[in-house]
C-alpha cells in the first residue's frame, strides 16, 4: 500500500447540457478554453501546482476525447510510478450496474482505488471550473480547523445565489446550514463544488449511503454529516472563479482573458497553467493582416481582422474576413469576406466566403430556450457554412450544411440546424 496525505478525484464525468451543441461529441471538461486549453486543464494545473501529486479523474459521458488528451498526465508531471493521475471510468461488478449515479456515488464505487492509497484526506473536485487555487493552503486550514469537511466557498451576488450551494456560517466560519439551490437563499456564500474530506469520516458517510438513488454531495452526503454533527467548515475564496456551466459563461470567461487588464491571468510563471499539445507550427500574422486585443494560438494563420476574440490552434482567418468578439476554436477556417460577430466556432468548422455570423436583433430560440438565451451564434465542430449565407443572433448550426438549407440564405435570429452526425 502506498500512503499518501492527500489525493484528488476529479469529476469529470458530466455532459453540460447547457452548453448546447458544444458537447454534443465531446464532455464539458474537454471543452476548448482560452485558445490552446480544455477546461479541465486547470484543475488539474492546480493540482500540481499545490503539490497533489495523485488523481483520479471520474469519467462518463463522451470519455474517448478526455481520456486521449489526459494520457499518462505527461504535461502535468503526472506520469508517476506511485500516483500520478489515473482515468476511472464506471465499470460493472457484483453489486453495481456500473453507471455513476450522482457525484458520491461515482466516489463509493471508487473507494478500492482511494483505499488504495490510504489517505488521510480526500479532495473532491469539479472537471469544468476555471480558476487558480493552492489546494495545500485549504488543506492547512482544514487542518488547523480540525474539521472533517471543508468546503471552498465564495461570495456570489444575493440574486444569482438560488444557483448554487448555499453555506450558512457562524462567527468562526462553521457551517451551521447547508442549502442546495434555495428558493430563497439564507447567505450568499456560495459552494465551489471543492471539498476536503477526512477519508474516514467520507468513507463511512459513502458506506451508510451506498444505497441511496443517485447519492449525491449537495443533496445527501453533506446534509448526512449535519445530522451525523461533523465539523463542517467553509474557506472562504477570494480569487477568479468561473462556472462555464452555459454558453453566456462561457463566452465571457474567454473574453476576460482578453480584458486590458485581465481579471484572470494565464501567463503567472510562479503558477502556469499546462496542457497537452500537439506542438503545431508558429502562427503567422500578414502585414495585411490586423490584430487587436486577442489571443492568437500556435499554428493560426491570419490574413484578416481580428479584434477582441479568441483563436484557437491551427486556425485560419482568410483576406478580407472579420472576427470580432468572438471564440474559434482549433483548426477552423474562415474564408475570405466573411464577418464573425459574437459567435461561438467549435473545431473543424468551415465557414465559406462572404458570410455573415452573428448579425440582426435578438429573437428567442425555437430549438431550446433553456440552453439557447443570449446574442451568440453558435456553429458545432465539423460543421460546414456554404457561401454568402447570414446567421443570426441565438442561433444553432450543427452539421454540414448546404445552401437550401438557408431560405433565402437566411438563418434568422432564434433558428437552428441540426443534422445528425455523418461521420460514423
């Protein structure tokens, strides 16, 4: 058996829903971030960076491209003999059908593996979150608080707190209510979705509620230890920290980053932040070309405008086009006279000449109202845009599309396309 203090399991198994047609092949945590980053690359560069030096990442829906781009842990220094970052996917045994339930449950069925390392705690961490945090000073607190449960919380404003997990505290931060997404909100402290566990105290709580249906942190384990009178704590958080749970989020994560003054710094020697990279050739920016406030990643070749966006590896951004507030994701073309406004461009996608993305007035979605509800075009990986097509605001392109798709080559704000995938 190999001791360890402290290891880290890192739900990444989720669909994001909400993030519409950006995971419709891929999990939320593999989502394209910040031009050259998936989403989960920051947990598990806080990870390193805190010295947690053992994780197990929880994978289910849509693993194949999470797990290809995790590996061995190579560019996080996690290709460890003793630890190291391991991928858990569900599995059929004797008592269980496999599936993860619920956030604990997808815990207890991995208990083997945490016994396996012995610790003293246990780290629990959500796969699409972006934020910096040093998990080793958490712990210290969580130590010098003897608590059993620490939860790393937040201020959010009062109006959006019936969002989250509401802790409730006394004077010396003891969390003395638990509220999961309230009606009406006692506090406007907010659960991160970051706990430390005393794995004892979690081991036995995962145990006494092996058989509750789809077992869960916010809705059973924490309001299990309330009435079981463990000392809970909350650390209070005052960095960035970005829920990219819905495509607005999303989008305005991306575009702090390239703020005048960013609220989130990428480019901290004493706390970088590490991904997997295929090494593509540099970018290369023409004298014709114009480029303002934005993040150009490797391999892009630009001949066009770009202002106040994000553009990911490989892409290109033909003569003549313009890209302005907007994500393109890794190996995308835009093609000449093209303009992209406040628009969400998932990988592979090619958009013909002449387009306009992103234009009109606001109209609500006839797709999905709950996850299609800002000015954002969003067109899906491996999508095909034909020439002199405009696309409007709220809107939804998924597939390769041809112009009679387009009445008048028109799609209109609120409209959507959706073909089905043709690639299997």
């Amino acid at each position: 058996m190999i001791k360890k203090e402290m290891i880290a399991m890192l739900l990444a198994g989720g669909q994001g829903s909400r993030l519409g047609i950006l995971t419709k092949n891929v999990a939320k945590p593999a989502v394209s971030f910040g031009g050259k980053y998936s989403i989960i690359d920051f947990p598990l560069s806080n990870c390193i960076n805190s010295g947690v030096d053992t994780v197990g990442v929880l994978t289910q829906y849509q693993p194949l491209r999470l797990n290809a781009h995790i590996g061995i842990g190579i560019p996080w220094d996690l290709d460890r003999n003793r630890g190291g970052v391991t991928v858990l996917q569900p599995y059929e045994s004797q008592d269980d059908t496999g599936f993860y339930s619920g956030t604990a449950n997808a815990i207890f069925q991995n208990i083997a593996y945490i016994d396996n390392y012995n610790p003293d705690y246990v780290l629990i961490l959500s796969g699409d979150h972006i934020y910096k945090m040093d998990y080793e000073v958490m712990l210290e607190y969580h130590k010098a608080m003897n608590a059993g449960l620490t939860i790393a919380a937040m201020p959010v404003p009062m109006e959006e707190a019936s969002r989250f997990g509401i802790t409730v505290t006394d004077e010396q931060n003891r969390i003395i209510d638990f509220q999961e997404k309230p009606k009406e909100p006692r506090s406007n402290l907010a659960s991160m979705g970051i706990y430390i566990f005393s794995w004892k105290l979690l081991r036995d709580a995962l145990l006494k509620n092996r058989d509750v249906p789809g077992c869960d942190f916010g809705k059973h384990i924490i309001p299990y230890l309330f009435h079981q009178d463990a000392p809970i704590y909350a650390y209070e958080f005052n960095g960035y920290w970005k829920d990219v749970g819905t495509l607005q989020s999303y989008w305005e994560s991306n575009m702090e980053l390239v703020a005048l003054i960013p609220e989130f710094n990428l480019y901290e020697e004493y706390w970088k932040i590490y991904t997997q990279t295929d090494n593509p050739a540099p970018q290369y920016i023409s004298g014709d070309s114009h480029v303002e406030r934005s993040i150009i990643s490797e391999g892009c070749e630009i001949y066009g405008e770009v202002y106040n966006s994000v553009i990911g590896a490989g892409v290109t951004v033909e003569g003549g086009a313009v890209i302005s507030d907007s994500i393109i994701m890794d190996n995308s073309v835009i093609r000449e006279g093209s303009r992209v406004n406040k628009a969400i461009i998932a990988q592979n996608v090619s958009i013909g000449k002449g387009c306009v993305i992103g234009t009109g007035e606001y109209a609500d979605s006839v797709y999905d109202k709950r996850v299609y509800c800002s000015e954002l075009a969003l067109i899906g990986e491996n999508s095909v845009i034909p020439d002199q097509v405009s696309i409007g605001r709220n809107t939804a392109v998924y597939g390769k599309t041809a112009p009679e798709d387009y009445p008048d080559a028109v799609l209109w704000s609120g409209g959507a396309i959706i073909k089905e995938d043709d690639r299997i």
